[in-house]
C-alpha cells in the first residue's frame, strides 16, 4: 500500500547552528516523504466491543476556518492545546484542522508535493466549512512552507489572516493580514521584528510555548476575531469525543488499517480496568480515528499492538481529558532506513528484562530550571538532558548501554537532535509494581511493560 499522509520544528534562523545543521544534512541525504508503507495488517480484535458511531451536532461560528502547519519533528499536536481553547471560546472543531508533512524532506523549503497538498487541505476546508477564505498559522519550519504557499497570488487569495510564529521572516502577501509571535527566550530564533507584519509583545517563553501559552492564545485569539478571547483556559464540557491520528514520528506518515484497544486505566497503578477495551477502533484514511466517547477523571492507554515500522507495540498514556479532543495523535517510531529512524535506532532494545520509551510534553520545552520530572523516582530533567537551549520536549528513557544499571546520564546518540534528548534509566519490567512519571505533581502510572513482547511506553503530558 502506498504511504499515506494526512494534511494537518528544524528552525529556520538558528541560535544552535552546528549540531542543526549537522542533522539537517543527514535529513536531506536520508529522507524520503515515500518510504514508509502504511500497515495494512492490522485489524479489528475479534471480541472487543465497536462502539456505535456518534452523533455529532452540527456546528456553526462566525469565524473564518483555521488551519496549522507544523514544524520540523513536529506534527499538528502542537497545537491541540490552543484548538482547545479556540474551541472553549466557540469554535468549531471542524473547523480548526492541521497539516502534517515530512519536515525530512520539506527542511527550510516545501517540495511542490507538499505545496500540492497543502492547497488540497486549504480547497477542502474552505469547501467543508463554506468559507471563501481561512486563517492560517505556521509554526517555526512550519512558516517556510506556509511562504513557499503564500508566495503564489492564487494561493494568498484563499487566506485572509497568517499567523507567523517562531519562523524564518520573508515577504508577506499583500492581500493577506499577518501577525508575528516571537520571543526573547526562544533559543532557536530569539525576538524578531516582522516587516510587514503586527509584532506585539512577548514574554520570555520557550520555541514550543511561543505557539501554545496563553499569552499568544490572546493575540491570535484578538487577530482572528478582532476581540478579546472570554476565556484562556480549556473549559470543561460533558461532552468528551476524542479522534485523532497515528502517524510515525518525523515523516508524519499515517498508518492506515491500523488497531488501536482503548483502555481505562487505574491511576495510581495504571493497570487497565476491566476485561476487555471500552472500544477497538481501526485507523482509516489519513490515519484516522475515533470519535470515542471519553469518560470524565479517566486515565486512559491507547494500545497498538502492531506500534511501529519494526513491529514493536505501543502502549500511549493519557491524562483525562476535560473536553472533546479531535487531534490526539499516537506516533509510532519512523522508518529504519530515514535519518529519524537512524537517529532512534536502539534507543529502546527490545528485552524480556526491561522497559523503555518516551516521555513527551505537548505544549512546552522540559527546563531542569524549572521543572523536576521523575521517572521510577529518578530525576530526568537533569545537565544534557532539559538544559534551556536544548528546548527538550521528549525525553527517551531506557538502559541506553544495557548495563542493567541505571547511570542516570544522557543517552549520547541524541546529543546533537533537536528537542529531543535521552536518560539512561534502568527499569527492571514487573508484573507487579507500577511505573511512576512525575512532572512538577502532575502523575502518570503505568505497568512495567518489557519491550519484549510488550513494546514500548508513550507518556503525554500537556499543561491543561
């Protein structure tokens, strides 16, 4: 079957030129937006109950469409939090979709495949939602597509309002509004002065939090809708549809055809409760799943037996979810034979012995500053791990040397990747102890699942 993409960082200027540009090369000589097919393997679990389909109300707003565009090692995840909020003020879920792309081979510049793609998504929600024209947000590399969009008259035509965030400047459309979000503690671009562009003011915030704090939340908000935003906080609802998107990291290739068992799990342990899933779903085009109906103060995994290229299962733990959440997305590990399945190969062995996988926090970078993440009680934000200038928003653990000893040092194969980094931690698998995350007292408990048979462990963490 032939992969399949769905339309939903590397930075452009760069503060960390050399260890960037040093895998920019190994992207560009690597990277391929075909060289993963999508499974076609995987099917629904003979016993598991399907839930019935949802019902979703209609919904109308007064604002024009939006769609995000991503950066390099990114995905539209980025900006599930602001969604949220979007959404808390009013919006239509529907209405606010992303664009996901291989930023492999889309690094500084779009290849006229994504340029295509991207023009697909545009014509599509402009056609679903009956907008003549929608407003559009780049985030960091994510901004050299959207020039590379922009750049054509016909294009331009189709986006009343950009939002350049964190990303290269150039010269913006004249028929199109833009606003320009930057900051003095962005380590990869710093503060800058958009010609063309409204500029305002910025605290000192992350590259990742620069797209997803609150205080950007309100300038987009006020760009978009000329007002003040009622609300920068995720609002509860009764209401819980999730859905979302698997799709292997970097390549952002969806897997199609693909099992996901969804299952509540117990908080303090972990352990799922009952026999059996609340419901099976299986991934269809673009890598899509759900809607689901999510229960309030539930801890849920998000199971994939068949988790990555290398056929190494995945295991995906949740916070509970306040509201309806339409872009969850599960990511398994990328292809071998690409430069990010180069940069992560091994960082995980498989062994009957141990268990290993990936902390990630959606929404900002983990600074040892300020933050203090524990894993099985062992301090990950440590020297080389969630310095300031790494701008580290996942961290690998496993026993990287398989010493069967935990050094409690950086895993040093990620020593030159962006954003991501690595702990070297030795977590003996047991049936019986639970597996405790801890960041700054937010807790997430799981098994202590053997990356042989089980597969590995994904840990979200988001800041609402």
């Amino acid at each position: 079957m032939a992969p399949t993409e769905r339309p939903t960082h590397l930075p452009c200027p760069a503060r960390a030129v050399a260890p960037l540009l040093t895998l920019a090369l190994l992207l560009t000589a690597c990277g391929s937006e075909s060289s993963v097919d999508a499974h076609d393997d995987a099917g629904a679990v003979d016993d598991t109950p399907v839930q019935t389909e949802l019902v979703i109300e209609p919904c109308e707003q007064p604002h024009a469409p939006v769609l995000f565009v991503h950066g390099g090692f990114g995905s539209g995840d980025q900006f599930t939090l602001q969604a949220q909020r979007l959404a808390s003020n009013g919006y239509c879920e529907s209405h606010i979709r992303t664009f996901d792309y291989d930023s492999q081979t889309n690094t500084g510049m779009a290849t006229a495949a994504t340029i295509t793609r991207l023009d697909a998504a545009v014509d599509s929600l402009l056609e679903d939602t009956g907008a003549e024209r929608l407003h559009m947000l780049g985030h960091s590399n994510g901004c050299s597509i959207a020039r590379d969009y922009l750049e054509d008259a016909e294009h331009s035509a189709k986006v009343e309002k950009y939002v350049n965030v964190a990303g290269a400047e150039w010269a913006f459309p004249d028929d199109t509004e833009v606003l320009g979000l930057t900051s003095e503690g962005d380590q990869i671009i710093g503060r800058v002065e958009y010609e063309g562009a409204d500029n305002p003011a910025m605290p000192v915030l992350d590259h990742i939090a620069i797209l997803t704090a609150v205080e950007p939340f309100e300038a987009i908000h006020e760009f978009f809708t000329g007002e003040a935003p009622e609300t920068t906080r995720v609002v509860e609802s009764d209401v819980r549809h999730v859905s979302g998107f698997v799709m292997n990291f970097a390549e952002n290739v969806a897997r199609v055809d693909t099992t996901i068992d969804v299952w509540p799990v117990d908080a303090e342990t972990g352990e799922r409760i009952g026999d059996e899933p609340t419901v099976s779903l299986v991934t269809e085009e673009g890598g899509a799943f759900g809607p689901f109906a999510a229960e309030a103060d539930t801890y849920y995994e998000f199971f994939i037996p068949d988790g990555s290229e290398m056929d190494m299962p995945l295991h995906v733990y949740v916070e509970p979810f306040k509201r309806s959440m339409h872009l969850l997305y599960l990511k398994t590990m990328p292809a071998p034979l690409t430069a990010a399945g180069f940069l992560l190969s091994g960082i995980a062995p498989p062994t009957t012995d141990a268990t290993g996988g990936i902390i990630q926090h959606t929404d900002r970078a983990i600074d040892k500053a300020i933050d203090s993440l524990t894993v099985d009680g062992v301090e990950a934000a440590i020297d080389g791990v969630a310095d300031v200038e790494s701008t580290t928003v996942a961290i690998f653990f496993a026993d990287g040397n398989e010493n069967g000893v935990t050094d409690a040092t950086p895993l040093s194969q990620l020593s030159i990747a962006p954003f991501l980094k690595g702990i070297d931690v030795f977590i003996p698998s047991d049936e019986d102890t639970p597996l405790v995350f801890d960041l700054n007292g937010q807790r997430i408990a799981t098994p202590r699942w053997a990356t042989d048979p089980e597969g590995t462990i994904t840990v979200l963490f988001a800041s609402e």
